[in-house]
C-alpha cells in the first residue's frame, strides 16, 4: 500500500490529477445519460472543494504561511489597548500553535508583553461563536506599565465571541512602571465569557519572591446563575499588588471581597485595608422584600482616585435601599455624596435586572463648586435635575 501525501502540495497536486482523470471520463462519457453526467460533475467538485480544504488546513503549517500570518497580524488593532505585534510563530495554528513573542502597544510603545506562549485550542469552535483553548502556557507575562487606552468608539455592544479558557498558567511579572514596585507570581486561572454576557471563572497568583503573599479569585457573575464573587488578596508588608491598585506598596495589604447569593436573597461584603487605613468598607443584604447596601471610599487613598478626589473630596459615600413595590418592582431610594457632590435618585426599578418602572427614576445632582468639577472659570453652587428612563437595552437621562 502507498503512503498518503505528506505535504499540502501533494495533497493539491493529487486532487488536481484526479479531477483531470474525471474530466476525461466525462468526455468519454458524452453519450451517456444526464444523469450520470451530473453525478460526475459533482465527483469533480467534490475533488476540488476538498482540495482547496486541504490546502487551507495544511498549507498554513509551511514556514512561508506562517510568516504570512504574522505579518498580516502586525499592527492589528485590539479594541482600545493597542496594536498587537506576533514574532515567532511555530507549530499547527489550527491547534497546537507557539508564539516566541507577543506584544501589545500604544502611542508610547510597549505595555504588555508575553514571551514563549503555547497555545492548545479548538478553531472548529469558530463555527459556534466561540473561542475555545484548552490550555495556555506562557513562560512570562510582563505588565510594563499602564496603558494609556484610548477612547471607546460608537456604541456599546456585545461581544462577537464567547471565550473558554479552561486552563492557563505562567509567570506574571508587574514592573515597576506599572505597580510601583516589582513583583513576580505564579499565575494559574481559566475563563469563560459568553457573548451574550455573564462571566464566570477562577485565580490563583502566589508570589515569587514572598511566600504567603497571594491573589486568590472565584466568580460567576451571570443574571441565570447563583451570584459569586471571592477575592482574597494580601501581602503582609506591602508589595506589587498594593502598588498595582495605586495604593503605597511598601505597607500591609489586604483587600476582602464576598458576594453570594440569588436574585431572591444574598449579602456582600468588601473591605481594604493598606496600612492603618481602610480604603473601602462596603456591606449589603437583600431578600425577596427588602434590600439595603452602604459604604465608604476613600479617594485619596489611591493614586488611580486621587484626580477624582481634587473635584470631589477626600472620600464618597453612598447607600441604597429598596421595598418590594409589586410583583416585579422596588421602591429605590439611593444617595451618595462627598465634599463637593450630592447625588439622589428615587423611584421604581430593579437592580437585580437593570430594569426601570414605567416613570424611571428622578435624579438630582448638587455641588456647591462647580468650576472645582468642570474646571475653568470659578463658578460657585450647581444644581440639575431630571429622569432615568429605559431606552431600549439602554438608559436616557
């Protein structure tokens, strides 16, 4: 028995002799029946379909190919975080590929970069929407420094894909420009995202360089699912994960999260502690009837909040409370407020659902500096009022 073709010139070559041979017997076939015309015919196209398959699945593993691919990937836009750059390019793209190089950049160069990414995925899941890696392997994952994202365009959509990660892992390394001090952890997490929305997945980030020190991560966050959200974070004298949030990187640091429950009855809690100080204190609970949350952030705490805190003040402060007001409605009244910002809303809606009564919410807003918060000239105390009404899948003020 001979082998089979090995290589995708081959393969084409011997699709391209086979339909000559089928062309020829079509010739020979003039006198015949229609019928067996046609089914000839379609022999053909069936050999040649099957052909330009073959090509497309094999020809992409020739060198020339893969170089191709890079190139046309160079400066490929991704969403607001820059142009990606792929070097290095190897294995079966379709399934089992490696990336030497990966990066990401933006108007001051580069901000993220990957080095030796192995990928394992499924391209026949491209068909459904979705896109589907088994396992991802990366040697380090470099943050380099914060991006400067540029302004989202047009309107907000859904996402064209679904994205399953079951397994990934590697080395993340936070450099200086972007956590304020340098740090290295061992990363081991999967993801899903569905395009139609929800979220659902799990972190573990063990330091390097400090045993104990960690981010650990589990949530499922979906309108059909149980809520869950679980983060613990510390490091016991400070570190990158401190610095990476803006806040000082060389005191203890910790930041507690837990949510759970249905949209019938649950509860949450979030504190942070850097330091002697609490950056955030927030709690909520809700049931069937009745549901209230409140808390406090502090906007100096962090350099990321610190431009909020020059218009605002020096900490917010918010809370929520709702009554059962009908089979499908809440009556809402919600309030927060800082040094220079008021901000009060009132009327019939549904958080769990993102749903407003037929009247939506009134809305005010008062400030006793307004140039303070737009800048320019100074102007003195600002009030606005108005309402929230469902537009669609969106809100209009």
């Amino acid at each position: 028995m001979s082998e089979g073709p090995h290589t995708p010139g081959e393969i084409v070559h011997d699709a391209a002799e086979a339909a000559a041979e089928v062309v020829h017997e079509v010739a020979v076939a003039a006198g015949r029946s229609w019928r067996q015309i046609a089914l000839i015919v379609a022999a053909i196209t069936l050999l040649v379909l099957g052909g330009l398959v073959a090509a497309m699945r094999y020809g992409v593993l020739l060198p020339q190919a893969r170089l191709l691919i890079a190139a046309a990937t160079d400066g490929l836009e991704v969403g607001r975080f820059g142009r990606l750059r792929i070097e290095g390019l190897s294995g079966d793209i379709w399934s089992d590929l490696t990336i030497a190089r990966l990066t990401l950049r933006d108007e001051k160069g580069v901000w993220l970069e990957a080095d030796q990414v192995h990928l394992k995925w499924r391209y026949i899941e491209l068909l459904r929407r979705n896109f589907q890696a088994d396992d991802v392997a990366v040697k380090a994952l470099k943050l380099v420094r914060r991006p400067s994202l540029s302004a989202a365009g047009g309107e907000a959509g859904g996402l064209p894909l679904s994205f399953h990660i079951d397994h990934a892992a590697g080395r993340l390394e936070l450099e200086p420009g972007f956590s304020g001090e340098p740090g290295a952890f061992d990363l081991d997490f999967n993801l899903h995202v569905e395009r139609s929305g929800g979220l659902k997945g799990r972190v573990r980030a063990a330091s390097v360089s400090r045993p104990g020190d960690h981010l650990n991560a589990d949530y499922d966050i979906a309108k059909d699912r149980p809520l869950l959200l679980d983060v613990d974070a510390v490091e016991a004298r400070g570190g990158a994960l401190a610095g990476a949030l803006g806040l000082p990187s060389r005191q203890p640091f910790s930041l507690q999260i837990a949510a759970g429950g249905r949209t019938s009855q649950g509860r949450f809690t979030a504190v942070a502690l850097s330091g002697v100080s609490r950056p955030l204190d927030a709690q909520g609970a809700w049931n069937q009837t009745q549901g209230q949350a409140s808390g406090r952030v502090s906007l100096t705490a962090s350099s990321l909040t610190a431009p909020w805190a020059s218009r605002f003040g020096p900490e917010a402060r918010f809370q929520i409370t709702g009554r059962k007001a009908g089979p499908q409605l809440f009556a809402l009244q919600a309030q927060a407020s800082a040094e220079n910002l008021t901000v009060t809303a009132a009327g019939l809606g549904d958080l769990g659902t993102r749903k407003l009564g037929p009247q939506g919410l009134n809305l005010s807003a008062a400030t006793p500096a307004l140039s303070r918060i737009a800048g320019g000239p100074a102007v003195g105390p600002a009030r606005v009022a108005g309402g929230l009404t469902q537009a669609g899948a969106g809100w209009r003020f």
